[in-house]
C-alpha cells in the first residue's frame, strides 16, 4: 500500500503528517513484536548503581543474574517490581 492510499483511507490531505503518523505507527509495532532482539552483556560493578543502554534499544525484554536464587551457576530472571519500593532509596531518586 503506498502512502497515498493511506492518507486517503484515514482522510489526512498533509503528507508530511501522513508520514509521521506512518513513523509512529511502525515504532509502536516495533515495541510489541520481538522479532529483531538482541541480546547484550553487560558486567556489573560493585558499588554502580547505573548502567549505559543501547541508545537503539526500544525495550528490556529479561534480566538474568548468575546465582540469583540458586547455588549452581545458572542464570535466572530477576523479577520486576510491580509497586513501588517499601524501602527508601538512600540516593532518593
């Protein structure tokens, strides 16, 4: 379908709107979909709180940790926090 033919259908006369909302649409597809995942390491420090991401990374898909919850050298999940935190941050951030 070309862009035309979009703009027609959603009843939009500017192009350049048209693109954009073509844009927006094709990264809100991205964000859902899982086709073109990477993955990446990324050492921990002692004592970093606050680590660099990829400036093209759209979503955290899974963080593992070596012997969280385990004793046998294996990499488990680590589960997310659904509420906020009951324990005061001491960086207060």
């Amino acid at each position: 379908m070309k862009v035309k033919q979009i703009m027609e259908r959603a009843g939009l006369t500017e192009t350049g709107r048209g693109i954009a909302y073509i844009k927006d649409g094709l990264d809100e597809i991205n964000m859902y979909t899982e086709i073109h995942t990477k993955t990446q390491r990324i050492d921990i420090n002692k004592d970093q709180r606050f680590y660099k991401t990829p400036d093209d990374m759209v979503k955290t898909l899974d963080i593992r940790m070596k012997n969280h919850l385990n004793s046998k050298d294996e990499y488990r999940s680590i589960p997310r926090l659904l509420y906020k935190p009951t324990i005061k941050d001491s960086d207060n951030i």
